[in-house]
C-alpha cells in the first residue's frame, strides 16, 4: 500500500501534511481487506449450505430422505407434548412424554449415523461450491466499483468526491499491484509462529501444507503447489521492515503510540471532511481505527 502511494503525486488536500499519508493507507489498506476476505465469507457460507442437503438427499437415496421425516416427525411430536406438559404445570415427565423423548434421540442417533457415512461425498460438492464460488469472486481483483458503497464519510468515498481525477490514477495502481498476489498470504505469515510451535511430530512444510489446505476453501486460495512459505517469510519480512521504515519516516509514532494514531486520524477525517464537495459529517467514532489483523500493511 506505501509504494502505491510513494508511486502516486501528493493530493492537493494532503498538501504540506505528509503525516497524513499514515492513516489514509491505513484506511484504504483496511477497507481492501474487508472487501477482499471476509465480506465473502457469509456469501461462501450460504453457497456451500445450499449444496449441502441436497447432497445428502442424493447419496443417501429414498431411505435417507424417509429417516430425516421420521426423525423431523418425531422432535415435533416430543416437544408438542413437552410444551402441553410445562403448561399444566407439571414439573415431572409422564411415560408418554418420557417415550416421545427416547424415540426421538433414537431417530436422531440413527440420522446423524447416517450422515456420517455420506460426510466425505458432501464434503466433495462442498469444495466444488467453494471453488465455483471464488471463481466469480477472485480476491486478487479490485474492481472499478470495488469502494462504491463505501459510507459516504469514508475516507475513499470522500477522495474519489474531492480528487476523482488522482483517486481513479490510485486506484489503478491498487489494481495492478494487488493482482500479483493473494491477500490469503498475509495470514499465512501471520500463522507460521504458532505452525513452527506445532511442528513436531510433523515437519514444518507438512504442518504449512496442512494448515493451506484446511484454509484454501475460506480464502479461494487454490494454487498448483504448495505455497512457499519459506520465501514468502523471507519476502514479507524484507516488505515488513522496509514499511516500519516508512511509518516511522512519515509519522513517528504512529505504530507505537495510540495517542498519535487518534490525532492524525482525527486530523485526517477533518481535513477531508473539510475539502469535501459533499456537507457530510464525520462519524461519532472517529477514533476507533481500522486497524487490522495485519497491522498497517
């Protein structure tokens, strides 16, 4: 996100506060991983759910389909009789009640047997969805409309109003640079201190290798190979360093000190919210910042 700004010319409205350019890519950095990650995962949840009965219907066949009424009938009946108990006011459970309950736990046992037996099949149509799904929402591609139902005192809704020539240039670039790697590797990074703690009885790139696997289908990280964690670590670690530097070049403090974070946001919110065509206010919770799992990267 640095570069993309340093590779960008200063907008007229951050003009003589360089400090300010801190907290704008903190804000754009935080509003790209909420859209790229994890504004999908209800989305991949819901298509996964959808394939999921229907996938048990189809293997489990007629006998799976009768067990499941059987089972739906039989909880319904228990707790009918249950309710019509409490509301007598009987504090014990009659035979009948007692009955309707063994049968129902019965029917339930048998039900999630069955489901066992078909969990590998459904596990299957569960990834094929995961995969149709990222195929139509690939996290490496910041599209044009990506920021346009950004809350209009966002900080990029506020600079594509005031500068829309310089917001389409940055966000151009945002495009380029972002679709040369997958968000889902910042995690990865993040990850490999409690991975190397795990790997024992394991080696390390079995124990990465398991942890890819486990998380391909949360984040659409498919890839022919494994990813190389050693290189991306010596990688990220290099980009790390070199954006503390910047951080702590351009507004000292900022990484270390939440005082200085809140006043150069709430700097920055005043200063936008001052050049904006638009009369919108800023919001209540200015100093709640959108500091992420990763911090400013």
């Amino acid at each position: 996100m640095s570069r993309v700004w340093l590779a960008s010319d200063c907008p007229r409205c951050l003009e003589g506060c360089p400090e300010l350019a801190a907290p704008f890519i903190t804000e754009i950095g935080a509003a790209i991983r909420q859209r790229q990650l994890h504004r999908w995962g209800g989305r991949l949840d819901h298509a996964q759910q959808r394939v999921m009965e229907p996938a048990f219907d189809a293997a489990g066949g007629p006998a799976y389909q009768s067990l499941r009424d059987e089972m739906e009938s039989a909880q319904s009946d228990y707790f009918s009789a249950w309710c019509a108990q409490r509301r007598a006011g009987r504090a014990d459970e009659p035979e009948t009640v007692v009955a309707l309950r063994g049968k129902m736990e019965q029917l339930q046992a048998a039900f999630d047997k069955t489901r066992c037996r078909h969990e590998s099949h459904v596990e299957k149509v569960r990834r094929a969805a995961a995969k149709a799904f990222w195929a139509s929402h690939d996290p490496r591609v910041i599209t044009d409309t990506c920021f346009a139902d950004e809350p209009t005192h966002a900080v990029a809704a506020r600079m594509a109003r005031i500068h829309p020539p310089w917001w389409g240039a940055f966000h151009c670039r945002l495009q380029q640079v972002f679709a040369l790697k997958h968000p889902a590797e910042g995690y990865l990074i993040d990850e490999l201190p409690s991975l190397r703690r795990q790997a024992k009885k394991l080696t390390l790139e079995a124990t990465v290798t398991g942890w890819w696997q486990s998380n391909q289908d949360r984040w659409g990280w498919y890839t022919e190979k494994d990813p190389h964690y050693r290189m991306l670590s010596e990688r990220t670690g290099k980009k790390a360093r070199k954006l503390v530097r910047w951080f702590n070049a351009t507004a000292p403090g900022y990484l270390t000190d939440q005082a200085v974070r809140v006043s150069l946001q709430v700097a920055l919110t005043e200063r936008l919210c001052a050049a904006d065509p638009w009369s919108v206010p800023a919001p209540d919770s200015r100093s709640m910042l959108p500091w992420g799992e990763h911090g400013a990267n």
